[in-house]
C-alpha cells in the first residue's frame, strides 16, 4: 500500500501534524476526552481525510456521521433490521469495498449493542477472498465494550464485548483496523482498549480516567494533569503511527458537519404571557387531528333470542309458494356475497369460535342464513372451509387481487387446519403489519395452547412456506415465500405476558 499521511492539523510549535495510515491500519487507535473535548470533531477529521485512500465502516450510535453519505459516497445502513440481515449486508459490504455509516441513531442501549456485534461478527467472518484493508471507526465504544455490566442484559454485553475483542485482538489479520472514541477509559473494557497502539488524548477531569491514560502514555502522576489543561480540539499524541514520544497538537477543520454540536446561546422569543400561553394550550394547524369519541353500538341480538323470534307464532302466515329461479343481475350477487362476509364476520366475533369444530361452525352459518332469509347457494362444506380460512385471516372476498389469489392457491396446499394461520401470516406481511403472536396464531388454528403457534411456524418454515426471524429486541418477522412479503416485528407473547410474581410457600 502507497504510504499516505493523513493531516491531522498542528503541533504546538505550529509544524504539520500528520499521522501514517498503513501504520494507523496495523497498529489500531484509541481516543479518549470527555464531552465537549471534540473527541467527534477529531474522528471526522481522520475519516475526511483517509476516505479517497480507505474502505471505511462507521459505527454511529447518535447518527452524527450520516452526513458521510453526501459528502464522500457513504452509503448509510439503518440497523434496525434483523441479525441475519445485517451479516449479510456486512458480508456484501467487504465483497464490494463499499464504505458504509451504520446508523443506530434512536435504538436503546441493548439493541445497539446487539446490533453492533451482529454487524461487526458479520464483517470478521466475511470469506477470505474479501479481507480488504477496512477501516472500523467505532463511536462512543464504551457502549458496546463496557468495563462492567449496566443495566443492559449479559448477553448483549457478551456479545458486543466478544464483537469489540475481535476486532482489536484479531481483526488485523483480515484486513479490519480498529479505532475506538470513548468519553471515559474507566468504561472502557481494559482488554479493548489495551490492544491499540495509537493513542490521542484529549480533555480529562477525572482522576481515574487522568490516572488511566498517564499510564497508556507512559507518563507520571504531574505530567498526567496536564490533561485537565486542554481545550476543545487540543488532544496529546503518542504512537508508531502519530509520534515516538508524547507530543501536543491541534486537530485542524473539518469539512462537513454533524447534527450535534457545541450549544450556542439564543435569545427567548418575544411574546407575551398571554400569547406563549395561546400558542401552548392551542393546537397547531399541522398537528394531528383528536381521535373522535367511540361511537356507542347496540347491543348485538342473542342467537337463542334470534330463534324465539322466528320460532313466534305469525297471523295469516301464506303457504310457501314454489317459486321459479330467478336470474340475479351482478349487483344482486355482489350484495349477497357481502352479506355473506358479513355472517361470516358475526361468526368470528364469537370469542370461542375459533375453538369449535368446524361441522358445528357451519350448521351455525346455515342458520344465519336462514334467519337473514339469505340462500346459501353452492357453498357446501368443503366451500365452507375455504371461506372460513379467509375469515380467520381477517379477509373477505373484497380483498382477493392476483397476488392474494395465488396466495390463497398455496395455502391450499396446506392441511385444513392449518391454512387459517398462513393466510393470518400472508396477510400480515402484505399489509407490512406487526407478525401475530403464538396466541393469536393458535386461535386461528383452534388451539388454545401459544407453543401451537410456535409449531405451526416451525411445520411451515420447515417445508418453505416462509421464513422467520427474530429481531435485536426478541420481535419475531415473518417472510412469505414466493412473492416476499414481510411482517413487521412483532412479539412472540402479547405485552403483559412475561408471568405472574410467584408466590412463596409459608414457612
């Protein structure tokens, strides 16, 4: 590789300070200053600088550096996704050399770690073929290399942790060159940050962070509080790629710019109590609208009531006629089938209905068709199945398209019982809602036991009716084979569900 030299800004003595890359990728970077020291500042420098010579990788946790992406060609990669879709990305990303912002702004604190370690894993294990020169610039690293456990769960922490190790311990020798930002070295995980060669340290407040880099730098208690000295963008250098002794500088400008940045004071509008206190109470023309009240239903009518009623005696009731079939025009078909639907949207609406039999289900529709005084036509009871199938899955004959068609030709495919839950899933993904969890799933098969659900995902991913995966945060995501449609992440266990407090036994 072409030896570059990438400008950092200025020593104290006003000479050029520069930094050898090929060394930077060898021997790895640490840098260290609290909030407000221009650790950020620092790191967009050196990633300016080496874009045209370096594949890059930025893990961003606040989305500071998605501004890569107009200004040098980034292509920025939103994390929320699954793990198995973000190792594939990190695998595309080293086959094609493209230089990429991960971007975990808005996640909580765990699934940024998971997130991170997914997206790490899947660039260490890229094929040997594509171990390209990479350069890893982790932000914030003591979010996901932490000293000790938070409040995040242990296996987030040993995932990210074992993802970090990797990268600093062994990454090297795929071509993966670590830098690392953190505010604080106490929480940092010391076998992290132990492996970096290169060290640039910016402003220092407290003793043991002071105490911690002295001893990385290799200097003395006096000469460590030196580092409380130093302003915003002033950090002390040290290694083969940086300098052979401990020298100040300065870090230069910076071409492009993040969302965050030093505050800057403005002055409070002028307004007057009674106008702030109008623009606060009254709602802005782009806000939403209000939801509006529930609209208050009647009660719906017993069935045992229904049946007193028809079953009453009637005065002057005529003999029925025989009657000559009728040539029914489309409007009148379209008005039965909705009628049809709608039998079909009572009998569902009975919340043990999804646990009858399905010859019980079918002599009530016979009797709401009665009732309605509504001919049921040719639907028999193998008809009867399919219509049930699309009523559990919550879609009426309004709702069949092409696609959905064929949908529905597949899931006949399926067993009886079964063909319910995949049209629940299909529809679900095709409307990009949230996956139904094991209860739901259940209840369209007629189970009420929430591992049936799960079975039925597994029978079905098994044979290649779709394919499912679980997100950072535990949320299942369902795909539907042969036309892609996918769930949104949704929870396995209705929310609420995690388990009663158990009771202890009198001693």
């Amino acid at each position: 590789m072409t030896k570059v030299a990438v400008d950092l800004g200025t020593t104290a003595t006003g000479e050029p300070a520069e930094m050898d890359l090929e060394e930077l990728l060898s021997t790895r970077l640490l840098v260290q200053g609290n909030s407000g020291s221009g650790k950020s500042h620092l790191f967009r420098r050196i990633l300016e600088q080496s874009a045209g010579w370096v594949q890059q990788a930025i893990i961003d946790p606040e989305g500071d550096f998605v501004s890569f992406s107009d200004r040098f060609g980034h292509v920025v990669v939103d994390a929320d996704r699954t793990p198995a879709e973000l190792a594939r990305i990190a695998t595309r990303i080293r086959q094609h050399r493209a230089s990429v912002v991960l971007n975990l702004e808005g996640l909580d604190a765990e699934v940024q770690m998971s997130c991170a370690a997914a997206f790490l894993n899947g660039l260490f294990d890229a094929d040997r073929h594509h171990w390209f020169p990479m350069l890893i610039a982790v932000d914030e690293a003591q979010i996901f290399a932490p000293a000790i456990a938070g409040e995040v769960g242990d296996e987030a922490r040993r995932v990210s942790l074992g993802a970090m190790t990797n990268l600093m311990c062994r990454g090297r020798k795929r071509g993966l060159a670590g830098m690392i930002a953190t505010q604080r070295l106490a929480k940092l995980a010391k076998n992290v940050a132990a492996e970096a060669s290169n060290f640039l340290m910016g402003r220092t407040f407290l003793d043991i962070d002071m105490a911690r880099a002295a001893d990385l730098l290799g200097l003395d208690r006096r000469q460590a509080e030196r580092f409380r000295d130093l302003e915003p963008g002033h950090f002390v250098a040290l290694g083969p790629a940086l300098s052979r002794r401990p020298i100040p500088l300065r870090i230069g400008p910076v071409e492009t710019a993040g969302r965050s940045g030093r505050p800057v004071l403005m002055a409070l509008p002028e307004a007057s109590p009674a106008e702030m206190a109008d623009l606060i109470f009254t709602a802005g023309a782009d806000e939403p609208e209000p939801l509006p009240a529930p609209v208050r239903r009647e009660p719906a009518v017993a069935t045992r009531e229904l049946l007193e009623r028809v079953s009453a005696p009637r005065f002057a009731a005529p003999a029925p006629a025989a009657e000559e079939p009728i040539e029914e025009d489309e409007e009148t078909i379209a008005e039965r089938q909705a009628r049809l639907d709608a039998i079909f949207t009572d009998l569902m609406a009975d919340p043990e209905a999804a646990f009858r039999p399905v010859q019980t289900l079918y002599q009530d529709f016979l009797t709401h068709c009665r009732l309605k005084r509504l001919s049921p036509g040719a639907l028999d009871l193998g008809m009867f199945r399919r219509k049930l199938a699309l009523a559990r899955a919550g879609v009426g004959s309004d709702g069949e398209d092409e696609a959905w068609t064929e949908v529905v030709a597949r899931s006949e495919e399926l067993p009886e019982d079964m063909q319910g839950v995949y049209l629940m899933l299909a529809k679900a993904a095709r409307d990009a809602e949230p996956c139904p969890g094991d209860e739901a799933l259940a209840r369209a098969y007629g189970s009420h036991s929430p591992s049936r659900g799960r079975f039925l995902l597994t029978w079905m991913a098994e044979r290649g009716y779709i394919a499912a995966e679980t997100d950072f945060r535990g949320n299942r995501v369902v795909t539907i084979a042969g036309n892609n449609w996918r769930t949104g992440a949704g929870s396995a266990k209705p929310r609420g569900a995690a388990g009663a407090p158990r009771l202890r036994r009198a001693t």
